[in-house]
C-alpha cells in the first residue's frame, strides 16, 4: 500500500494520540501506531489497552488498502524534524517493510503485522446510551473536577471523575475524601437517568483535545466502556467498575455562617501564609469574627509563625477553623469567580466554597474541603 501525507498534519496528529501510549506496556506491539488505509482515508490508532485514541486524516493520493504497525517513538521523531513537506509511506504488508520518501531522501523502518494488534472494544448494542454534549460543556466538567480526583489503588472508584445524566441536567463529580467538587450543568439532557466513572487517564486526553473542537461531542456508553466521538479523533476508554460514594450525603446543608471574600486576596494571604506552617500538616487558621478574617499559621518545631488580616463580609458567630492550606489554595485556583462565599457550620463539619457569581448561568459549582483539627 501507498499514500501520500503532509509532514505537519501527520504530526499533529499522531502526538495528539501518541499521550496515551504507556511506557509500561506489557504488550511489545502497543508501543506501535496501527495504520489502517481504506480508499483515501487513513486511520491511526494508539491504545495502551485501558484506553484507546483513534483520528484519521483524509488523503489525495493513496493506492491500495491495508494495515500495519509502525514504531510510535521512531515516527514521531523522525516527523519532527521535517519542514512542511509532502512526504510518500510505501509499505509492503507480506514483509512489513516501509519506506518513507521525502523531497531529498529515503528512511527506511521495519514495522509490524497490523492483524496482531489488539480490537477496539464495541459497546452491548442493547443497553448502549447515546448523548450530544457540547465540547465546551464537557471540557468545563473535566477541567472543574480533574484536580480532585484520588490516588487510591484500594478504592478505584475515586479515581474517576463520576458523570450523570439526567432529563434534567448533567454532574461531574470528583473527591478525594478530603475535597469534594460538583459541577452541575442545566443545559445537558438526556432521555435516560443514568451514570458512570471516567478514568483520570481519558479525562486527562480529553482535555487536551477538546480545545481544539468546534462541534458537539457524541457521547455513547455501556457499562464497561464509554466512546466520545469528536470531529477528528474518538476516544475510547474502558470504564471504572464499582459504585461511586454517595457524595450528596457529606454536603452539608444547614450553614448558618456565610463568609464573602475576595477570591484572589484570599489566595495570595494563603500563598504567604502556608510558607509559615507545619510542613507535615500543612495546617493554616481562619478565625472569623465581624468583617474581618484572620489567616494564621505556625511551625512550633522551628518557631515561625505568620498573621494576615483580610477585610470580609461575615454573617453568624465567631468561628475558627483549620484546613490544609494546599488543599485549599487548589479549591480557589479552579473558582474563576471574584468574590467567593465560604459556608461553614461549625469548626468539626466540611466548609463549602461557592463562586458568588456565575460565568455561565447554566452552571451550578459546588467545592467542599474536609475542616482539619486545630490543637489548642
């Protein structure tokens, strides 16, 4: 078989799909892009077994059909170091052989039999689900959540970012144990109530594709795997199994102290602060009375300590309470707002952080962080 392809369009996409190749592979022939030529189109794939990214580009000049495995590392390196030049893949599928022709020369690679490498899974036609979301919608939902995902081997499923759907609405929802974040979005329906857990690893990919997109995602899922269909590429991973948390149930509801501050204020008089406390606690003080909060840290063991005070809108009665600073100096880099409103109930139960105003108004963004113990 042989086409001819752009030197850059090739690149761009095969290091869009090369992220998912793991270094670990057990398997020798996934450290290969398996190209599949049909008529004029060509089709690539990259997998590492648990996910998988596939993109195709449409070409002129092909002749022949066929497939093979070309080694992903050499490929990539190679493309790199062309100017923008059309450059001509002539493969012999008996002998795996291939020869890339550029303006001024010939680099010969030795590939494999495309046939060994693994099928994409295909989704249980009957219990299948099939959803249109926006690429913007769906890149706020992994962008809003991804940080607050776990790395727990024990527990699996918090892991993911879990996703719902509903007639009424779509939530992302990531925690760690000790925070917690929910983005809800008004303006994502679905005929069917239903739900399940996206891996870190595909959410990562997404993110990193879905800003190149114009056009809504096709999202279609069963229960072991989920497809996200894009203009270019399709991302095809393999599912958390298990049963997420009842997260609803550890956001508190009653909150009779409501804090309004300066988001970015807030941030920094942390940044400073957390540089004074404990560095195996991470601990950092809030201590809430009239319009003012007092951010303090200290390290005993070295005999630092450090004091800012803010200017706050504070309703309800005076309260002091710890939380690990880097946890919550994260909460409010991914609030985009700029005022905040911390709801607390009392210095034992977890704090929740809201933005006070909304970017968008179909969007509801919930973020709750774990009260840490102060020492007296």
């Amino acid at each position: 078989m042989k086409f001819v392809v752009s030197s850059t369009e090739m690149l761009n996409h095969l290091t869009a799909i090369s992220r998912v190749i793991s270094s670990k592979s057990t398997l020798p022939i996934l450290d290969n892009f398996l190209f599949n030529l049909e008529e004029n189109k060509l089709t690539i794939t990259a997998s590492d077994l648990e996910s998988t990214l596939v993109t195709w580009v449409e070409l002129e000049n092909t002749e022949g059909i066929g497939e093979i495995a070309i080694p992903a590392k050499l490929l990539i390196d190679t493309l790199k170091e062309f100017p923008e030049q059309p450059l001509t893949f002539q493969v012999n599928t008996e002998t795996f052989a291939i020869d890339i022709f550029s303006v001024n020369g010939k680099f010969s690679i030795i590939g494999q039999n495309g046939e060994e490498y693994p099928e994409l899974p295909e989704l249980q036609s009957g219990n299948a689900i099939s959803v249109d979301m926006s690429h913007d919608v769906l890149l706020s939902g992994i962008n809003k959540t991804l940080f607050a995902t776990a790395d727990d081997e024990l527990r699996p499923v918090m892991n993911g970012i879990l996703m719902e759907i509903s007639p009424e609405d779509a939530t992302f929802v990531a925690s760690d144990a000790h925070k917690l974040v929910r983005y809800k979005r008004s303006d994502v329906k679905a005929d069917v109530e239903s739900s399940f857990i996206l891996p870190k690893k595909p959410a990562a990919l997404l993110k990193n594709l879905l800003p190149k997109e114009d056009f809504d995602v096709n999202l279609e899922f069963d229960e072991k795997n989920a497809f996200f269909n894009l203009t270019n590429y399709k991302v095809i991973c393999r599912l958390v199994e298990g049963k997420y948390p009842s997260y609803n149930s550890v956001i508190p509801t009653n909150n009779p102290n409501k804090m309004q501050i300066d988001r970015l204020e807030l941030y920094n008089s942390l940044r400073r602060v957390s540089v004074f406390s404990n560095a195996a606690s991470n601990l950092v003080r809030l201590k809430m009375s009239g319009n003012q909060l007092v951010v303090s840290a200290q390290d005993v063991d070295f005999s630092i300590s450090a004091v800012e005070r803010l200017n706050c809108s504070y309703e309800g009665d005076e309260l002091e309470i710890g939380f690990k600073s880097s946890f919550l100096i994260e909460i409010l880099s991914n609030l985009s707002s700029t005022d905040v409103m911390v709801e607390l109930s009392d210095p034992t139960r977890a704090g929740i952080l809201l933005p006070v105003e909304k970017e968008i108004d179909e969007e509801d963004v919930l973020m709750l962080l774990m009260p840490m113990m102060i020492n007296a």
